[in-house]
C-alpha cells in the first residue's frame, strides 16, 4: 500500500478510505463527524471518476479539517486529512495520482 512512504496506493484506495471513515462514523454514532468528511468521499470520489480536480478536495479537506480542530476525538479522522493533503501535494503526487498535474496550491 505505502509506497515511498504515501498513504495510499492511489486515487481509489484514497477515495474508498474516505468512504469507509464515512460509514465508520455513522456506525459509531458520530454523525456530525460523518456529516463533515462526507464532502471530502464525495470530491475524492469525483476526482476518480469524474476526473474532478485537486483543488475541490483540498478545499474540502480544508473545511472538514477547520471543523474538526476543536473536536475531542476527532484526532484519527484529522490525520486522515492530512494524509489526503500530502497525498495530493508531496513528492511524487504527480506520478502516483490519476494523472492531474499538481500545480503547487495547497489551498
């Protein structure tokens, strides 16, 4: 899965983890929790399937982060966002992603 030290293989595998935080949320009663990563499955969905940019899910990363910064419990599903961060934005975005060219914003 981690190559060169990336949180996820691809695309897909970032967008089914996105996915699955989700429901894992939603199975744990944390349901405002599921309401704000809910945005960022969906642009990480589109970015798969659609061919949706770079920039919508780092914005919604953005979002989903700010609203879960004074969230007690929240830790995992923050690190979660920072992974989708550096995924789209570090070394090797480029090359292991769907093909987008990163163009250096990181939003």
């Amino acid at each position: 899965m981690e190559e060169e030290g990336r949180a996820f293989a691809d695309d897909t595998e970032l967008a089914e983890m996105a996915s699955l935080g989700v429901r894992l949320a939603v199975d744990a009663g944390r349901g405002a929790i599921a309401s704000v990563l809910q945005p960022v499955a969906r642009a990480a969905w589109a970015r798969v399937e659609d061919g949706g940019d770079d920039g919508e899910l780092l914005e919604e990363c953005a979002r989903a982060h700010a609203a879960l910064r004074m969230r007690v419990g929240a830790t995992g599903e923050r690190r979660f966002l920072s992974s989708v961060v550096a995924h789209l934005t570090g070394p090797g975005a480029a090359r292991a992603g769907s093909g987008h060219k990163i163009d250096g914003d990181r939003g």
